[in-house]
C-alpha cells in the first residue's frame, strides 16, 4: 500500500483535521494520521485499499495545504533550513534575543553547519544589545522598548560587518523580564530578515507562556526562511 509523509507548519491538529473533514474523503481509502507540537505538524497519508482514488485524495490534501507544506518527508524544520541552505549554498548571521540562540543551536547539530553560520549573537538583554551594537538608547526609551526600527539597525549593522547571505535578528520585551510577560499580556516580537534585496520586518504577539514563545517563534522565523528560499 502507497503512502505519503508530509510535513506542514502553521496549522493546529485540530485546524487540519476541521479541513480534512471539509474535503470529504473516502475512510475507506484514505486514513490521514496528524501529530502536531508548536503548529509544527506531521501529516501521513495512507492507502487503506488499492484504489485510483488515493492519488485523487492526495492531491486535494497537498493542494488544500499546500502554502503551509515545507517538507514531502519526515523532517524538522530546522533539518529541513540545513537542507535548502546546503543545497543551495547559502549562508546565514543570526542575532537571537527573543529566541534565546534556539535557531543557531538546532542548526549546529547538523554537520558542516560551521559553514552556513557565519555569526551568532545571543543577546539576553536591551543593555546587552545596546553596548554591543553601539544602539541609542533613545529608541528604546521613545518606543516603550523594542521596535521594528530598532531590529532593522541591528540587521544593519551585522550586514556591515559579516558577509552572509541571510540575516536574522529577533528582539521581545520579554528576554528583559518585560512586565508585559508577566502580567499576561501579550508579548511582542521583532524580526528582520536581510537578504540581496534589503531587510523586511515582522512582528508577532504571542500571550503564551515563555518557552512556548520561543519556540513558536523560532519555528515561524525557520518557515519564513525556508519560504524564501525555494
């Protein structure tokens, strides 16, 4: 019997299986088996019974998913930024604040990673960044915290002194101990990303507790890159 893997990112379990239920497919040919942890999810389709009509369901699924799909096998998405970056001979710098270096970490368990990472800083706090980058402390003081302006510069100033192909910088209140966390309110994230064509930037607000945080972040920063690599 035929089956298929498929990794996706950015759909709960529940969403997913609330999707496939609108597809209607045959249980009697198709059996979709999904296991998901921080919206990242693994997706199995099996044939239950030779039949034409697998090929047919299974294309109404990749179709269905198709902008959240990041791998046709069983990989993280870390294994599979280490794969695009390796095949495609990309470079990346990173600066994680609000990630805590969980995106540098994941990626240097890959062999041959020290040479697609060619900086990482891991900044705990705003003074951390602030001495580092030679930032002005008045943005933070005019924005209440950080900003997009504020991630912008810092991705400038790597591209000014690093040569990579990629850059990541993502910056929260909450890697200060932000009362924004701690209250329960929502948590805001910064992140630019540079490429040849110049930086652009997003923002997320998460009120999840912190590891959950970043973790959710770190896996969104991975999909966006990805993404931009294809």
């Amino acid at each position: 019997m035929r089956s298929q893997t498929l990794k996706l990112f950015g759909l709960t379990g529940d969403q997913i299986n609330d999707e496939l239920k609108k597809l209607g497919l045959n249980n009697e040919i198709v059996n979709v088996y999904v296991k998901e942890k921080y919206q990242d999810t693994f997706m199995v389709v099996e044939e239950k019974a030779e039949s034409e009509e697998y090929s047919q369901s299974l294309s109404k699924i990749v179709s269905t998913f198709a902008k959240y799909i990041y791998a046709d096998h069983d990989v993280s998405l870390y294994e599979r930024l280490y794969e695009i970056l390796s095949v495609r001979h990309k470079t990346i710098a990173l600066m994680e604040q609000a990630t805590g270096g969980i995106i540098t970490n994941n990626l240097m368990t890959f062999d041959g990673a020290e040479s697609i990472i060619k900086a990482s800083y891991i900044m705990p706090s705003i003074k951390a960044m602030i001495d580092h980058f030679d930032l002005s402390p008045f943005k933070f003081t005019a924005n209440g915290g950080v900003c997009g302006e504020i991630a912008f510069d810092i991705a400038s100033s790597i591209r000014s002194r690093i040569a990579a192909d990629l850059y990541v910088v993502c910056i929260s209140t909450l890697a200060d101990g932000s009362k924004l966390y701690y209250n329960k309110n929502e948590v805001t994230a910064y992140v630019a990303i540079g490429t040849e064509s110049g930086v652009k930037i997003f923002k997320t607000e998460s009120n999840a507790r912190k590891r959950d945080h970043m973790n959710n972040l770190a896996k969104t920063i991975c999909f966006k890159l990805i993404n931009i690599l294809k």
